[in-house]
C-alpha cells in the first residue's frame, strides 16, 4: 500500500479568529486568510500577547477592522465562497465590486482586486470607442440617480490607485449641476484635492460644448461644397436653438441616429452637408476625449492605459 502524502499546500491549521467590523462579526479561517492575504499573514503570523482587555468569543481573539460591515462581508464571502463573485461576465453587484476592491487593495489580495476591477472597468473604458458602446455594460451609471454610485466609485478608484477609472466617472458625475453635487450626502467624503478637481473639470466640461457643435453655426454659401445653402442654413439655425448643444453631456447629445434622420427627412440637410458635419462632429469628440484626463488635473490617456495594462497583468 502505497504512504500517504500530505499536500503541503492544502494542509491548513483549524485555527479560527473571529473578526469584528464595527457590529458584525464574522468566524473564519485564520489559515485560508493567511494564504490569500499577506496582510492577515502579517496580522496573523505575530499576534498580540494576551491580555485582560482583550476580546474574545467562544474563547477566540478578535480581531477589529476598521471597515464598513457590508463591505468586510462580501469581501470575506468573496476569499471563502468560489461562487459568490466569479470573474466577468458573470453578474455581480455594484457596490460589492466596490467593496470587494477597496479592501482587496487595503489587505493586498490582487486577484481579488484584478476581479473587481475587471467588473469595473466596462463601465469606465478608456477608449471613445469602448465609451460609445459601453451602454450594453451592467454596471454603467448614466443618471442622477446614481450621484452617489459615481462619486463612490472616484473616492474608491483614487483610494486605490485605479486612475483609469476616473475620467469617465468625473464625467458621468460633471453632468449634473454643481449644486447637485456639493449638496449630496458623499461629497463630503471625497476630500478637498477630489473636490476641487471636480469642480475645475466641471466648468471645462461645460465650455466644450460649443466646440462639440461648432459646425452649426457655420454658415454656407452659394457655390460651395453646400448643395442647397438656403435650406441647410435653416435648419442648422433651427438646430442651434435646441436644448441638445447646451446639455452637460458633450459626448452624448448627437448620436449617428440624428445624422440618419436629419439627412433622410423632408427638411433635411443635403449629402455633402452631412458628410461634412458629421465629420466635424466626430472630431471634435475625438478632442474632447483627447483632453478628457488632464480636465481633472489626471495624467493622460496613454499613462493611464499602461497603469490599466499593469493592474490587471498581476496575479
């Protein structure tokens, strides 16, 4: 009969600790902890001598973390349950994502962290083209309704150094009015730097919206590339006057479906107009975008892609 071999690297200790976040305990495995996070290895591998005013459990230490409750559970089911946050694209949560990264970063669990940020990162691309298709993503926030979704995800992203998701989020949030902002509950717990970057991207934001529709104040004449200058130059001036140009949102106010339909309408613009316009507009766009980053005082795009390269090559 052949001798029994013990897997050196699957024999755990039975030791237990018990884990205290604010009111919520939880009663785990010190040995699993250890082998996923070299913080708890540290925390673990040289505990505090006993005392009398020392907490204990059914006769076991606690140790306090000084985390939300919610997000120290999703984390801790995260490491112990295989199946509770599976890598993309299966569903999860977004405030588990958030969570699960804030405290994989803080207690250095990487493929924890390279997860959630997997999760995150559709919502947040790096790239116009990913921006333009990032609506089939189910983590995007687009609405006021999710203020305080996006301002949790800047303080979460500068808290753990994932720059990369920050423009996006400055910009989803930009959209809604300064006083929207300053009034919510979570502004206050972006810090004055976060803040003030916020606000400054916030009027650059706003100033870039006649340049994403410069092309309507263009005036054409007879005899140029303008096949009918009398009906194009009205409509550009009814256009002028809508409430689209004037929105927070340059990114987002024409689509390649205005083009279609104001080419393909009784009143609409003639084929060299709309060949023209819809090149001017998706140019500037593309300098919106360009200049996106540094609006929030964040490196550019090309430095931000390489730290997005590097997070998620860790293992």
């Amino acid at each position: 009969m052949a001798s029994i071999q013990k897997s050196e690297a699957l024999w755990f200790s039975p030791e237990v600790v018990i884990l205290r976040a604010d009111t919520r305990i939880f009663r785990v495995f010190a040995a699993i902890l250890k082998a996923q996070s070299s913080v708890f290895a540290d925390m673990f591998t040289f505990p505090q001598p006993p005392s009398a005013d020392m907490e204990s459990i059914d006769g076991f230490p606690v140790v306090e973390l000084h985390d939300k409750p919610e997000d120290v559970e999703v984390f801790m089911k995260a490491i112990f349950d295989s199946s509770f946050f599976a890598p993309p694209w299966a569903e999860t949560r977004y405030d588990h994502a958030l969570g699960i990264l804030r405290l994989a970063h803080k207690y250095d669990v990487p493929y924890l962290r390279r997860r959630a940020l997997e999760h995150l990162n559709p919502a947040f691309p790096t790239t116009l083209i990913a921006y333009d298709d990032r609506e089939g993503s189910d983590l995007v926030s687009f609405s006021a309704l999710h203020v305080h979704r996006t301002l949790a995800t800047i303080r979460t992203a500068t808290e753990v150094g994932a720059l990369w998701l920050l423009p996006v989020a400055y910009y989803d949030l930009c959209k809604q009015s300064a006083e929207q902002l300053i009034f919510n509950a979570s502004w206050k717990d972006l810090g004055e730097n976060v803040q003030r970057s916020c606000l400054i991207g916030h009027d650059s934001q706003r100033k870039h919206i006649h340049k994403i529709y410069q092309f309507l104040s263009v005036v054409k004449k007879t005899g140029g590339s303008c096949a009918d200058p009398t009906k194009c130059n009205a409509l550009f001036q009814r256009l002028s006057l809508t409430p689209l140009q004037y929105s927070a949102s340059p990114l987002d106010g024409w689509g390649e479906g205005t083009f279609q339909v104001l080419a393909h309408t009784g009143s609409g613009m003639c084929n060299n107009c709309f060949t023209e316009n819809k090149a001017l507009h998706a140019a500037a766009r593309q300098e919106f975008w360009d200049q996106l980053p540094q609006m929030f005082g964040l490196p550019g795009w090309a430095e931000l892609e390489e730290m997005k390269r590097v997070a998620l090559s860790v293992r």
